[in-house]
C-alpha cells in the first residue's frame, strides 16, 4: 500500500477518534429519558426545548462537556457559538447539525429534515459510491478466472509460484479494472460523513423533540412497543428489510469464491441482520428514519448501476 494511503487512513481514524457522541453517565450508570427510552449525550450542542428535557439536563450539569448556562438554544445554534473545538466537531459535526436545524426549522420539521439532508449526502456521495460498486460488480466478473489461478498454485509456496501468482492476479485486475487499494480508498472517503451526520443527530437535542406520522422522534422502538405503541414495529421492520438488501447486494459478489469462504459470508450476512435488529429496538425513531431512508437510496441506487453495468457489457 502506498504512503499516502496510509497517511490518508490513518488521518481519517483520527478524526474518527476525536470528538464522538459522549454517553450522559453518573457513576457508570448510562442517563435514559424515561419517557422515550433515548439515551442521553454528555456532549450536546444546543440547549434542548422541551422543559421535562431541559430539567433532566440541568439536574445532570455538572455531568455535561459544556454546562446548560454556556449553551446556546438549537434556534440560535451556530458553527461558532460552542466551545468544542476539536477538527472533527469543526468540519464535520457542527456544520451538519446547523443545516439540519436550519432546514428542520424553515419547514417546522425535523424529521423531514433528518432524511432530506442524509439523503442529499448520499446524492453528492454518487460518484464515489457507484465506482465503489462498479469496482464490485466487476470483482465479481473476474472470480472465475481468480479461482483458475487460485487452483493452478494451490499447495505451492515458493518463491517463484507466488512471484506467478502474483502477476496473473495483478494481469486480471488490470483485465477488469479492479483496483483493490482504491477500493478501500473509497470506503474510508464516505465514512466522516456517515458518522459526522449520526453524530449531530445524536448531539442536537432539538431533533428528538419532534414528532413524524405519530412517532415521537426520541422514542425507540422497545419503549414505544412497551407503551402499546405498536406503530413502531414499522420501523424494526423496514430497518431490518433495508439492511437485509443492502447487504444482500455485497454478498452476491462473493459468488465465485471457494464454498466455504461462501459460507462464513452468509453465517456473517445472518450473524449482521440478527445484530442490527436488536440495535434497532433501540434507536431514536429520527435516527431510525435516517437509516431506512439512506438505506432504501442505496439499495436503488445498486440495482441501477448494476442493471447499466449489465448494458454495457
């Protein structure tokens, strides 16, 4: 791997690594707000609105990264009106949450707000995210004559089998346009911004505050259930089924590989759903919305690019 690349990498895992949502806790115990079952952040960067939020916040003070008499309300929310100054809260993290709210505000809905701006994201992330997927379905293409040469070397290790093996490998990659490295590459470009949105969700108390379809925006989904609520089965539902066919893209171009490297794929792929719908029974409903509305972007969006792949070729 080239310098660069690493240098590239390794800055982006610090930025991931400075700044994130930090849980409210007192003496180890995690702060829930009862009546929606929403966790709180120590590190929130506006003033929440509703009063039962704004005494729980109070009664914590001395508990949060900023104290509530620094803050400033979400209305009144900018970049600059905040002390957290780390580079990754700078250029990412308090940027998002004042669109969010800016928008959120102008239509007098959060919820709306959450998914247009995570679905614009998704829509300047176009380009890089279809080569991504090109560089997969073309991946795919090349398994047959990967494994011919899987198959050619197996049980040699010498020098001048692997030093084959190498250049017939690099020979198919350069046949297909396959770029492993620029692979990694382009996963590690989307991923700030990715993060960098759920965390200013999760940072602007504004935004649970709201309601969408009948659902309040702080209430998670095993709190609503537990409330008779049963409308927010829907959102388990959708989750799960958005994320089992975005997945389900990545696992298709696994075929051509050797059957039980095929089969610790699946037992992942099942091993993932089963993860994601318990997480999901814990999810804000705004966070939840974010995820099946981007989601359900990228799964057209593979299906698109894949269908105009199959044209090309």
């Amino acid at each position: 791997m080239k310098k660069r690349t690493k240098v590239f990498i390794l800055l982006i895992t610090l930025l991931l690594l400075t700044g994130c949502t930090k849980t409210l806790k007192v003496k180890d115990k995690i702060i829930k707000y009862e009546k929606t079952g929403q966790t709180l952040t120590s590190n929130i960067l506006c003033k929440p609105e509703e009063d039962e939020l704004i005494e729980l916040y109070t009664k914590y003070d001395k508990h949060l990264q900023v104290k509530m008499a620094d803050l400033p309300t979400c209305k009144k929310f900018t970049p600059n009106k905040i002390k957290y100054k780390s580079l990754w809260e700078s250029i990412f993290v308090k940027p998002l949450g004042y669109l969010i709210l800016k928008f959120g505000y102008l239509i007098n809905n959060m919820a709306i707000s959450v998914m247009v701006i995570g679905l614009l994201i998704r829509i300047v992330l176009i380009p890089i995210q279809n080569k991504s997927i090109k560089q997969s379905e073309n991946m795919k293409k090349a398994q047959p004559e990967l494994m011919k040469i899987e198959k050619k070397y197996a049980g040699r290790d010498d020098n001048e089998a692997l030093m084959g093996k190498s250049q017939e490998t690099m020979m198919i990659y350069k046949k297909y346009g396959i770029n492993p490295v620029s692979g990694c590459l382009l996963a590690f470009i989307q991923l700030p911004l990715f993060f960098a949105f759920l965390e200013a969700i999760n940072r602007v108390p504004a935004i649970f505050e709201g309601n969408f379809l009948g659902m309040n925006l702080a209430m998670t989904p095993s709190t609503g259930i537990a409330q008779k609520k049963y409308i927010y089965i829907i959102l388990v539902v959708l989750i799960i089924l958005t994320t089992y066919l975005s997945f389900k893209k990545s696992m298709s171009s696994q075929a051509g590989q050797p059957p039980e490297m095929q089969q610790q794929m699946k037992m992942m792929f099942v091993f993932m759903i089963v993860m994601i719908a318990f997480a999901s029974l814990s999810l804000p409903t705004a966070i939840a919305l974010y995820w099946i509305v981007t989601n359900g972007f990228a799964v057209v969006q593979n299906v698109i690019v894949g269908k105009n792949i199959g044209k090309k070729d």
